[in-house]
C-alpha cells in the first residue's frame, strides 16, 4: 500500500507560514528544525492526529520558496487562480465566516460545485489554498 505521509507547499516566508498554518489554520506543529541558510525543516500535521499501525501521520512541509523556479511558479498559479493546495473542512461556510473574522483575505467565498462546496484564501506566503466540503 502506498500512502501519503509529507506533502509540501512553497512559501516566502517559513516564520510567517508556521504563524499561519498554527495559530490561524489550526494544524500542529510537527518539526522545527533550523537547517542553516537554506531555511528549516518545518512541518504541521491535522490537530490531534499521530501515526498508527506503523503508518506515519500526514505532515505538511512548508518549504523554503528560494530556489529560482518556485517565483514564478506560483506567481502564474495565483494569477490563475489555481490553489497550491486543498484542505477539508465539515463546514466550508463556518470555516469561512471564522477566518474572515481572523482578517485572512478570500479570492473565491464557499461556492458550491456540484457534490463540493469550495472556498479559496491567501496564505500570505505566496499561495491560494483552498478549503473543500463534500456535500451531501
């Protein structure tokens, strides 16, 4: 079986990110490690989720955006309106109405889309993120 253990997403600012994703998103932070100039090996994982059966719990990394490809790259994403990423929610509206209320800036409010209802949010380090609820 092959499974998901580290996914990652480019961000400008690794200080601003973890701020981000801990304190505003609600992920845990998992790892912290300095790794010199190149940046730090920082991950967060799903609130109260640990590894089980010998299978590693899901992390997020959030990479350093400094190699010269990654500016671009997500300059013509956000253009585009294309997310970097998806995250779950149960409720896309509540979730949406709490994160407005925390000042996160939306470019897409929930919208549903046929059996999904979708919202899109900046990350303030470079990237749209989009927050998804299965409907029905």
């Amino acid at each position: 079986m092959i499974g998901i253990h580290l996914a990652s997403v480019f961000v400008t600012d690794q200080e601003r990110a973890k701020d981000f994703y801990t304190r505003v998103l609600g992920f845990e932070l998992r790892n912290d490690v300095d790794l010199g100039p190149g940046g730090r090996w920082l991950t967060v994982g799903n609130p109260g989720q640990e590894a089980s059966a010998g299978v590693p719990a899901v992390e997020l990394l959030l990479e350093p955006a400094g190699h010269p490809a990654v500016a671009p790259y997500q300059e013509a994403l956000v253009t585009d309106g294309i997310p970097a990423t998806s995250f779950s929610v149960d409720d896309v509206e509540a979730e949406h109405a709490r994160l407005v209320e925390l000042g996160v800036t939306f470019v897409q409010p929930p919208t549903a889309m046929g059996p999904v209802t979708t919202a899109v949010l900046d990350d303030t380090c470079g990237n749209l993120i989009q927050l998804a609820q299965m409907n029905g």
